[in-house]
C-alpha cells in the first residue's frame, strides 16, 4: 500500500518543479539564472521547506553565479510560486546544485577506464572479467 502523504508530497514536488522552470524561462530576468535547469525537488514531510536542485553548465565560477542569482531571485521566486499555486503556505526555497551528473560521468569514465584494463567484460558495466565465456 503507497503512502498518500508520500504521494501527495511527490506530485507537489513535482508541480513546483515545473512552476519554478517555467518562472526560470518567463519570469526571471537575472542573466545569471539564464541556462539554469530545475532537476528535481525535495520536500520536508511538513512542506514547509523545499530543498531545488539546480544544475548548470560551466566552471566554479559560473556555479557561484547562478547560486548568488538563486538567492537574489528566491523572494520573487516564492511569491510567484504561491500565486501561480495558490498555496497556503508556501515552502521557504533552498537551493542546491544537483551532483548526479557529474557523479554519473565520472562513473561511467570509471567503467571506461576498468573496461580498457581488462577489469570488465566488454559490453558489460558490471561484471568483473572472469577469462570464461558465458556458456
């Protein structure tokens, strides 16, 4: 049996995720937010805190950037967000810069790298190379 409030908090999640891109887009003005993706949200059981994750294309310098022009744009981005929802009470915004691209690229180098040493089957990312054949 699935858990409503779970549910609940997943399509919520989802529906900011979508109202904050497209504020991203439309609404916000501030170049350093420009190029910036939303990937997902994470909502306190409350819903009284949203954790954004963010992610951006460039350098350190490029990632400060879009965190400074987050919190600049974080007042407006709320408001927006609980008129466009209407929402009661409208999460205070957290945001964070999302790692699971990097962390995926760096593990599919790793299996690269495993691959060209011998330590993987071709064609596989997963199994050690045993020097058998799959019967």
């Amino acid at each position: 049996m699935r858990d409503k409030a779970f549910d609940r908090n997943a399509r919520l999640a989802g529906e900011i995720r979508a109202v904050l891109a497209g504020l991203l887009l439309d609404g916000v003005k501030d170049p350093r937010l420009a190029q910036v993706t939303i990937s997902s949200i994470r909502l306190s059981a409350d819903r009284s805190k949203a954790q954004v994750y963010f992610s951006v294309v460039g350098d350190a310098e490029r990632e400060r950037q879009a965190g400074d022009g987050f919190a600049a744009a974080a007042p407006f981005l709320r408001r927006e967000l609980g008129q466009r929802m209407r929402m009661r009470v409208v999460p205070t915004l957290e945001f964070r810069r999302d790692t699971s691209y990097e962390y995926g690229d760096r593990m599919e180098r790793l299996f690269d790298r495993l691959s060209d040493e011998g330590l993987l089957k071709p064609g596989s990312d997963t199994a050690p190379a045993t020097g058998e054949e799959d019967p």
